[in-house]
C-alpha cells in the first residue's frame, strides 16, 4: 500500500517499511543516522515512527546490544 507522508508530503510504500511505537528506540535510530519516513497518531493517541527497512537491518543489532548491555550493567549493580 502506498502511503503519504505527514511529515514530508512524499510518497512511500509500506512493505518497505517499519512501524514503531517504541520513542526510545525510535530516538537511537535517528541519532544513528536513520531517516524518520513519517511519524503519525493512532486512534489510541500514541506515536508511529516509520522507518525503512533497509535502516531497520542496518540498525537493529546495535539496538538490541544497547539494550543487552543496559541490562547486565542493571542487573550487576553498577
């Protein structure tokens, strides 16, 4: 399905895309350089990130080793 951005006004396919509600991780990726496709409001008034799956692939190890790593420093009382 093509969709319209709310951010930018273009054009986007959403089979190459991700949906996030996750801001935490959404923030990392665009901190890490990924681009932010659009970002809208569900009915339940919480936040959608989208994100290309070419970005998502590239990304998503680093986010879960960043949160591997929150963790085991958490749970060694440091």
């Amino acid at each position: 399905m093509i969709s319209i951005s709310e951010l930018t006004g273009e054009a986007y396919d959403d089979e190459n895309m991700v949906h996030f509600k996750n801001y935490v991780q959404s923030a990392h990726y665009v901190a890490w350089g990924a681009r932010l496709i659009d970002l809208y409001v569900t009915s339940d008034m919480k936040f959608v990130y989208v994100f290309s799956k070419e970005d998502h692939q590239r990304l998503k190890y680093k986010w879960i080793n960043k949160n591997n790593e929150y963790h085991a420093q958490k749970n060694s009382g440091d």
